[in-house]
C-alpha cells in the first residue's frame, strides 16, 4: 500500500474521471475544467512521488498515455456537447491531438533507441577503458520520464481548446495547438542528433575487447562473483573492504545492472556483465581463485571454468538451513568461520567432504568492538534485529509475526528503563503481508513510545541540556551528507551507466576522504539524538556492526546477525518461535547456546535485561567466550591474515593442477614429433572424455567449454 497521500492522489484520479464525463454529458465546462485540473494534479504528484501506483494503473490498462487520451478525448466529448461539432474549432482540436500522437510516438522510438544504443554490454568501475570513446550521455532533461513530460505539452492544446469553447474565440484554441505541436517538434528535434554514431557507445564487440585489453593488462588473480536482485547488494558489500585488503590481484564480477548501482565504494575493479556469453568470453586466463558470496543459478556461468578454484564463501555465518544448501558441492571448497560450520555441514550431511572445508574466520567483524562490562550510556540499549520471514511459511524463521510485539512491548515498558534501537532485515515484508503489517505496527510503537518519553520530566531535562550537542551533530551531518555526494557522484550531473563506466575510476585520495567521513557521520548520527530516545534504523546506514557497537545486548533470530554479534562478547538472547523448547532449541542451533531463549511470550527477556545491567554476575559470560572461539575461530592470527593466507594457498595450487593439465596435454604431441613413423596422437578434442575437450577449449579462450 502507498501512504495515505498517495492513496488520496489516486482517489482523486479515480473520481475525476467519471467527473469529468459527466460534465461533458451534461455539459457544464466549468464542472469539467475542475474535474480535468484533479486529474491533472493527481497524475503529477503520483510521478512526482514515484509512486507504485503507478505501475497498478499501468497493469490494469490505465498507464499514463491512456489517462492523457481519455482526457482529450473528454474535451472532444465536451465538444460535441456545446454544439460545437460542426465547427472549425472542433476539426483543429482532433487534429491537433493526432498529430500530437504521432510525435509521441517518434519521440517515443528515439528515446528507445538512444537507451539502447547507449547500453554497453558491460558496466564496469575502476576500470581503465581509453581504447574506446566514450561519449557523454544526453541531457537527463530530455531522457529521464521522458514519455511523461512529452505527454503534459498537451496542456496548451487543451487550455486554448477549453477557453475557446468558453469565449467563442476560437484564435485561442489555435494558438493552443500550434503551441504544443511546436514544442512537441522542438522536442523531437532535440533528441534526434544525440542518435548520430559520434554520440552513440561504441558496438559491443568494441567494448568487450577493449575489456579483455585491460584484463590481460592488469591480470587479475582472484574473483569476488555474485549475482542477485538490488536488495541483496548487501551481500556482496560485506566483502569488499576483505577484497581490497588481499595480497592478490583482486577483480569483482557482477552479473545485475540493479546491483552495479548499489555496490559501495571500493577502489577494486568492478565489471557487471549481464550476458552469460559475454561473460563466458572474457579473458580470464588469470584467474586462480572464484569466491562466490550466494548461491543462485547463475553462478554456473563461472563455475565451468576449470582453471581456477572455486570457494563458497557466503554472506554469513548461521545455523539456517541455507548454512549447508546441498549446492556447495559444486565448489572446490567451502570456508567457514570456525569449527561450528565444519560441523553443521557433517551433521547435515549433504555431500561437502570435510577435506574441502577450511576454516578462514570472519575478516569482516574487525569493526565489531568488544564489550567493556559497563553500559555504554546512562541507561542500557537493547538492539532488536529479527531476520526475514524467508520464502516459506517456518514459523522459525522470523519472531517478528509470532514474538515481536511481544519484545518490543516487554523492552519499551521494561521496570528499569532501557532505549531500544529496531533494525529489521531489509527483506522485511518482501513475501509475507503479515510480516509488513508487523513491521509497520513495530515501528509506530516505537515511535509513539518516543515520544511519549520526551513529554516526561526526566528525559526533558535531560534533552534540554543535550539540545545544543544534538544540533550541531544534525549540522553535522547535512555537511557531510553533502560533501559524501560530491564525492560518490559517479560522473557529471545527468550521466548514463555508459558514461559512468569512463569516468568512475579509483580516486584514493577521494576513497580514504569518504571512508573518513562515513566514520564522522556514523559519530555525529549517534550523537544526533538523545541516549534516552527509542530508534527505528532503516536502510544501509547506519550499518548493523555500528548498531552493534552502540548498543550493550541484542534480541535477534537464527541468522548470521548472531553469530556476527557473538563477536561482541555482549548478552543476547534469541527467540524460539518454533517453540522447540529451550533444550532442543539449542541442540539445533549452535548460535543460541550462549543465549537467553525467548518464548513468543518473551516473558524471559527479564534474563538479558538482568545480564545487561550486571555484567559481573552474567552467568553466561564465559559461556559466550567459548562459543565465539567455536563459531568464529581463533583470534589469533587475525581472520583477515587467515582468510588471505588461504586464498594464497589456493590460487597456488590451481596454478599446480593448470601446469599438470598442461604437461599432460602436451605429451601426446611430444611423443608424435619424437617418433614420426608412429601413429598420429590422439586428439583431445576427439576423444570421448569430456575433461579433455574442457581442458582443450580452456587453452583455446578464457573460458571453457
């Protein structure tokens, strides 16, 4: 559902029309011109607020370019009404609005055709491509809903046909229509030159090869892959800052457009190739090390290439079922963080041989600050971050539909008072109404909670002595917010993924500036707001690991966001919203053996509350310290040092098993040129093994067969 502006908009839409062809039929002109001016209103703010309503209208036959015909047919209509059939005036408006159509419709076919003669087959970052120009991409002003601003150009036509019809002037509904068919020209015009070939990307096969330039150049040794839709960027995001730490020549592929607009700032070369063949005929002859971040089909496009390893690394460490999906198989090899997931995936027993598993710690959680045994604020803060309701109907996925409100309830109305910070999962609601209906009602509830706080005399002195901190903090962040987007924007104002792939190369004088500045906005976020004040956090900032750091316990579901926060050494409890009971609850997940377990009635939320207050008589405490060493390894060496090393030792030995391949391909070559009376070698390429000919064609291209 939109918000109730949106549904508002669209009611009025809804009604104006019926109201509008009533008037004609009675006809009343100045009932229509209400009407028509409503609907007119309506459309421009739906747009204006990107609503999804517009994409209902359009699936229901009521898009855009219909809306605009019913509305000049109206007038027609009205027309026809006032006995003004007959006329001259009526003859110029229907011809008006047809001509009109026809350049809609030109402009329509350019604006398509320049979009796809500007799409490269490629979108990179931080890839050099001067072997091809480039050029700049049209003004956003003529591309960017272009259909919609082309469309409202009729209202000249329709202003000057309705004071015709009103006045008996029909001059004005000339001039109306002469006006709007000559901007409408103009706007074709317009666009029509940014379609010659100096204005156009280059042909694909230009820009593929000027890429496989660069990559034999640069020669990248290990690969980060991941495909996905732009709500699971995140996935691949939580391993960027790991890439670029590596001792190896690192390179990212993407395989979604939408996820290319969504990968954070790094200075690793990114290529987001689409296309499978395209992908499958880039020169990747370098490559010894594949790390995949998900498990979806598209992985198979760089898995049948033999020369280098490929590891499963995933995004996250848990006890969920998709810890040990029977697709890890297909790799060579599936790192964990610490023992636990060596033993989840022996007790699942879906194929993975121990001897593939190695165990690499979680380079990720460096940012993770240790508990100190004291709250960090006068009062305690208590981070509830449930998980997804996943794409089945397990009640154990989620505790927001069967437990959250209970938490959240339990947490605001606690004895002694704590602040809670509610921070879902970005999937939220994604499948699950019920889950989105939830959430909602979580967040008004925090909400109104807050401000129920603020009305109270303790929290108001507390804010009036605080209010100077919190508006600077606030000016703050309005200044870095403003100097971070000149420092992201990916090229000049208005440019195309085409143009931004010329331009968006590594500024490391500009990276380490954002880097610092996201560190100040982090502070500045926090200190933006009273350490008494309920929080609803919402979107990729701030980050999980920096709500982490700003609060003393945690409320989650079995999900890597557990495992994550054991590195904290802080309290935690975890729901059990399949009500397996607290003992199997914790056979089942090795996460939540150092937890609180929470019923649905969370009546045990007393427990964490209690260890959050009194750390030194926690009795989970060292509890939580082995268990840490057990999901998450060692702390020694570090989890980037181990994580390094065995991306190492990997690439070292597929370039052992290539140079045997090698050896072992060329000998039936050796052996015909030592002995030319002897039969002539085999073949690979005739023989009936499939590992030869996919040996073969490896050599042959970048890819094999």
């Amino acid at each position: 559902m939109g918000s109730r502006s949106e549904l508002a908009a669209a009611a009025l839409l809804g009604l104006g029309f019926p109201c509008a062809i009533l008037a004609a039929l009675i006809p009343n002109i100045w009932f229509f011109a209400v009407a028509v001016i409503a609907t007119y209103a309506a459309d421009r703010y739906l747009y204006h607020r990107g609503s999804y309503l517009i994409n209902r209208l359009d699936k229901v036959r009521a898009g855009l370019a219909i809306r605009f015909l019913a509305r000049q047919l109206l007038l027609v209509l009205l027309l026809a009404r006032l006995d003004l059939a007959g006329e001259a005036l009526t003859y110029a408006a229907v011809a008006g609005f047809l001509i009109f159509y026809a350049l809609h419709t030109a402009q329509g076919a350019l604006v398509m055709l320049l979009r796809l003669r500007r799409t490269m087959p490629v979108v990179t970052r931080n890839v050099d491509l001067h072997a091809i120009r480039i050029p700049n991409a049209p003004p956003n002003m003529l591309v960017r809903r272009a259909s919609e601003k082309m469309l409202h150009l009729d209202l000249p036509m329709m202003a000057g046909v309705f004071v015709a019809a009103w006045t008996g002037t029909y001059e004005f509904g000339y001039a109306g229509v002469a006006l709007t068919l000559l901007l409408a020209l103009l706007y074709v015009l317009a666009i029509a030159p940014y379609l010659r070939r100096s204005r156009l990307v280059p042909p694909a096969a230009d820009v593929l090869e000027a890429v496989d330039g660069w990559l034999r150049e640069y020669q990248p040794q290990v690969v980060l892959y991941f495909s996905g839709s732009k709500e699971s960027a995140y996935q691949v995001n939580m391993w960027l800052e790991t890439m670029e730490q590596l001792s190896e020549r690192p390179l990212i592929i993407l395989r979604e457009r939408a996820i290319a607009t969504q990968l954070a700032a790094t200075p690793v070369p990114v290529i987001c190739v689409p296309g499978g063949t395209h992908l499958m005929n880039l020169d990747l002859s370098t490559v010894r090390v594949a790390l995949y971040a998900a498990n979806v089909g598209k992985n198979i496009h760089l898995l049948r290439v033999p020369t280098m390893q490929h590891v499963f690394i995933g995004h996250g460490d848990s006890d969920k079922i998709a810890s040990v999906n029977p697709y890890s198989k297909v790799y060579d090899e599936v790192w964990t963080a610490g023992r636990a997931g060596r033993d989840r995936y022996a007790l699942a027993d879906v194929g993975v041989r121990d001897d593939d598993i190695v165990e690499v710690g979680r380079p990720q959680l460096a940012p993770i600050e240790q508990g100190t045994g004291t709250t960090r604020k006068p009062i305690p803060t208590i981070l509830y971050a449930p998980t997804w309701e996943g794409w089945d109907d397990n009640p154990g996925n989620t505790s927001l539909l069967l437990a959250g409100e209970n938490i959240v309830k339990r947490l605001l109305d606690a004895e002694q008072p704590v602040r809670v910070i509610y921070k879902p999962h970005p999937f939220t609601g994604i499948r699950d109404k019920k889950a989105k209906a939830v959430h909602a009602r979580l967040m008004e509830m925090v909400n109104e909670a807050t401000a129920a706080r603020a009305a109270e005399p303790r929290w108001a002195e507390a804010a009036a002595a605080a209010r100077g901190e919190q508006e600077a903090a606030r000016a703050d962040l309005a200044r870095i917010e403003a100097r971070l987007a000149e420092l992201t924007a990916p090229g000049r104002s208005g440019g195309d993924e085409s143009e931004g792939s010329r331009v968006a190369l590594a500024d490391q004088d500009r990276l380490d500036e954002a880097k610092r500045l996201r560190d100040e906005w982090n502070a500045a976020y926090w200190r933006s707001f009273g350490w008494w004040e309920h929080k609803v956090v919402t979107g990729a900032e701030p980050k999980l690991y920096d709500c982490f750091n700003e609060t003393d316990g945690m409320v989650s579901d079995i999900s890597s966001v557990v495992s994550d926060f054991i590195a904290s050494g802080k309290p935690y409890a975890v729901t059990d919203s399949a009500a397996l009971g607290a003992e199997e609850f914790k056979r089942q997940n090795t996460a939540v053996r150092a937890a609180v377990i929470l019923s649905n009635s969370a009546q045990e939320l007393d427990e964490l509350l209690a260890a959050v207050a009194a750390p030194a008589s926690d009795p989970l405490t060292e509890r939580r310290a082995e268990l840490k060493r057990y999901l998450l390894g060692p702390d020694e060496p570090t989890s980037m040092e181990q994580f390094d090393a065995a991306v190492a030792a990997l690439a070292e030995k597929a370039e052992v098993r290539n140079v045997g391949v090698r050896k072992r391909l060329a000998e039936p070559e050796e052996a015909a040129g030592l002995d030319d009376s002897a039969p002539e070698a085999a073949d690979p390429a005739d023989s009936d093994d499939p590992s030869a000919d996919s040996e073969r064609n490896s050599h042959d291209s970048p890819v094999g067969g």
